[in-house]
C-alpha cells in the first residue's frame, strides 16, 4: 500500500497540475482505482486540488526529508541533558515542537521521585497561551510567526489576544518565557527555545513546575530557570544553533545589554 502511494504522489514529479484521469493514464490505471488513493492523499496534505478538477503535489514530502533527520538528532542529543536536568531539580522537563496551530511533545522526563506533573510522549498542546508554545511563536523571522499565529488561531479561536505581538516581543528580549499555568492550578511553567544556527526555535525545552510542600530543599523558580535555560543552551550548542561564546543565547545577551543600558542611563 505505501509503495502504491509513493507511485501515485510521484505522479506529480514536475511543475504540472494533473486531473484524476491524467494521473491514471500516466500509471496505466482506471479512475476508479487512484479515486480513494487520491482522496487520502488529499486529506493528509500531500496533494492539494488547485481547481474543480486538477490536483497537485504539496511541499509536505519535502518539508518531512528535512525535518526527520535534525528530529533524530534533536531527540539524540536532548535525552541525556533532559535526565540530568529532571534529576537535578526533580521535576520533569518535556520536548516539544510546531506542527500546523499545535505543539507536539517529542519527548519527555519523569520526575526521579515519580511525584510530580508530566505531559505524556506525544501529546498535543495548544500554542497561544502556554509558555512553551509562545517562545516557539516568538523565536521566528515576523512571516512565519504570522503564520503559525493564524493557524493556532484556526484550531483554538477562542484563545484570541491582542495583546500577543507584545506578549511575545517581551519573551524575545528576555530570552524565555516563564508564567503560571492557565490549564492546571498551581503549575507554573517554564520554557526556553532550542535555537537553530539562524536563531530560530526549532523546539521549546520546558519545566511544568510543581511545588512540594513537603520538601525543604525544593528547588525555587528561579533556581528553576537557571538551570533549564543552562540545559537549553548547551542543547542548542549541540545541534550547531546560535549560542554566544559568553554561554547565553542571542536574545539573552541581548537583553542583558539592554538592561545594562537602561541602567547607565538612569544612573
């Protein structure tokens, strides 16, 4: 079955849009026999119908070739950073990246003492108000972020804020994003970006925060952020992404210098 819809998709190796029955002759086929072929294909984006009557083949195969492999390395080099931060600070840590108005969880730390909140290996999460979803909206080029904002906004419209061009400006001078959660009461989350070589996040590294009370020695939130933006950056180091000789990412250094000014001036 795949090789017959690798066939059929291959149908449409050049620059032409083709009917049903152009794609049928060219493989030595009836209608009837690519009709389903061609209507699954369609639903999984593969293909698109340009008219009432003519289809034509999608960059979804292209934009695949190129994500699988920088994944496998991704999830390659992020496993044992995400151990040592999950057991330095006991709590769990996730992975997760963009994928058409949703996040998906690539991969996922237990907490060690096995008390705590975790989200689950590849479950969907929404983008516009949680904190992992914001910095993978903020640390992109102004086109893309648009885009990803209209297409979170097609999957979840009620959660629709003004307010989010400046909401993510304020995450891309400060370099992460770090908020209490709007879905599970006093969790309180935080996330860096895992930054390609154009400082573009390519993944949210994250932190559900859970207070113990029954722990003395509780890590606190800020200890919490030392230590997950410290995992972020040498992740992104690891991929080859935009990470400065002094150890902060471009948009942490950044703001540190723009605090730096601010304060001369007002002294």
């Amino acid at each position: 079955m795949l090789t017959k819809t690798l066939s059929r998709a291959s149908a449409h190796g050049n620059p032409t849009s083709l009917s049903q029955k152009d794609m049928a002759q060219r493989l030595g086929r009836s209608v009837g026999e690519i009709y389903r072929m061609v209507a699954c294909l369609v639903s999984r984006n593969y293909v698109t119908l340009v008219d009432e009557n003519t289809y034509s083949i999608t960059t979804k195969l292209f934009e695949l070739s190129h994500i699988n492999p920088p994944t496998h390395r991704l999830l390659f080099e992020a496993t044992p950073i995400m151990q040592r931060l999950a057991g330095q600070l006991d709590q769990s840590c996730h992975l997760t990246v963009y994928g058409q108005g949703k996040q998906v969880v690539l991969c996922k730390v237990d907490t060690p003492s096995g008390m705590g909140f975790a989200v689950r290996a590849g479950a969907e999460l929404d983008v516009l108000i949680s904190a992992s979803g914001r910095v993978l909206l903020a640390f992109q080029d102004e086109e893309t972020r648009k885009l990803r904002i209209e297409e979170s906004l097609q999957r979840r419209p009620e959660q629709a804020d003004v307010q989010i061009d400046s909401v993510l400006a304020s995450i891309r001078a400060t370099g992460y994003e770090s908020i209490p959660s709007v879905q599970v009461r006093g969790l309180y989350a935080v996330s860096f970006p895992i930054l390609d070589a154009q400082g573009r996040a390519i993944a949210a590294l994250t932190v559900p925060y859970a207070e113990r009370i029954d722990q003395i020695q509780r890590k606190s939130i800020p200890e919490v952020t030392e230590a997950l933006g410290l995992a972020a950056r040498t992740l992104s180091k690891r991929i080859g992404g935009m990470v400065s000789a002094d150890g902060l990412n471009v948009s942490e250094r950044e703001g540190l210098q723009r605090r730096a000014a601010q304060e001369g001036r007002s002294a």
